[in-house]
C-alpha cells in the first residue's frame, strides 16, 4: 500500500511541476485582472506576484507612463526583474524583494493600486493575511487592490490542479482556494468593498478575480 501511494505521489509531483508554471502564466491568470485594474498615466502601482506567475514587465511595456513596482519573492527574482527591464529600455519598472514574513519594503501610502498575481494561494493562512495586511498599509486612501487567484472548481477538470497543489503545497494552504472563501482574507485584513469582479476557467483550474478597497 505504501509503495503505491508513493507512486501515486510521484506522478502527482510531476503532473505537477510540469503543470504548474504554464498555468500561472495563463493569460487567464493576468489579462481580466489587468482589465480591472485600468492602468493610467501618472499612476503608481504595485505589482506583487506568486514565484511562477507573469512578471511585471509586458504591463511596464503596454503601459509606459505608469510607475509599477514588481516585489518577487527573493533577491534574486527581483535583481534579474532589474536586469531585464534595464536591457528592455524599460524606465518606468522597479523591482524589490520581499518575503511574505517581513514587511514590505514602501512606507504607508505609497500607491494608487495595487494588484496580487496569484501571489496568496502559495503562502500558509498567516502568510496570506500579512500580505493582505501589507497592501492595505502601503495603499493611498481609496486606494484598489486587484487580485487573482485558484478559485473553487466548477467540474472535476477545474479542480485537477487545487487538488494536487494541495498534496504539493499542504492542504490548509489550499483549503480557501478549493471552497472559494479566499476573498475573505481581504476582509479580514481590513479592506472594505471586497467584491469577485468574476472567474475564468485554465482547463485544469479556475481563477477568480477579485477588487478590494482601502478606506
């Protein structure tokens, strides 16, 4: 039986590390929320992003007179995001590292909108609800977070992936992706107008988009 849950797991795992990055970089991932998220000249956004998913620069490239900030998950994401936007011409990208942990590295209201790209569902439930924290500190008043993230499957197919993220990643990390609730996060951080703008299906998954405010 252990030989066989083993296996099991295994083919789980490689399913997995196969899937996983070509998922996160789904234009379903990024495009609604950055419909919703409407990026103007003048403004200055946050771009926070799980360690797979679309990096900052294709928005620094289709939206030059907007200021964007990219926080990766270490040092060394951030350094070759700095790399890349210096070799692109890009001069309205920065790129900083962060760890779900500490602090962010911007002090209070340093930015008109914030946007999280399926940065939540990797963290544990305290690694979630700081991040949440962090963007509603770093936000100006009135200030909108966009973010999106895995969402609750409607089908067996959609739900292929939370079900082996949750193997991979732990399922208490999964557990309010799988039933939808993840936006509750948001409010329990101290956002006010958390509404589910809508979801799309990835084949294996689905993603929902979600906008938040700051009071």
């Amino acid at each position: 039986m252990n030989l066989i849950l083993g296996a099991r797991r295994w083919i789980a795992r490689r399913g997995f590390e196969r899937t996983y990055p070509v998922l996160m970089r789904d234009p379903a991932c990024t495009e609604p929320l950055i419909a919703a998220l409407a990026p103007e000249a003048g403004e200055r956004i946050l771009y926070v992003r799980g360690p797979q998913a679309e990096p900052v620069l294709g928005l620094a490239r289709r939206f030059p007179g907007t200021g964007f900030v990219g926080l990766e998950a270490d040092a060394e994401r951030a350094a070759a995001t700095r790399a890349d936007a210096a070799a692109a011409g890009l001069a309205n990208v920065k790129a900083f590292a962060y760890e779900a942990r500490g602090r962010m590295p911007f002090p209070p209201a340093s930015f008109d909108k914030a946007a999280s790209v399926m940065a939540l569902h990797c963290e544990p439930q305290e690694g979630k609800l700081r991040i949440a924290r962090e963007l509603l500190r770093v936000l100006r008043r009135q200030g909108s977070l966009l973010a999106s993230d895995l969402d609750a499957a409607r089908g067996a197919q959609e739900g292929a992936l939370v079900k082996v993220a949750s193997m991979m990643l732990g399922e208490t990390r999964l557990r309010q992706h799988m039933d939808g609730t993840w936006p509750d996060i948001l409010s329990e951080a101290g956002f006010a107008r958390v509404k589910r703008l809508g979801s799309h299906s990835v084949l294996v998954a689905r993603v929902a988009v979600v906008r938040a405010s700051r009071r």
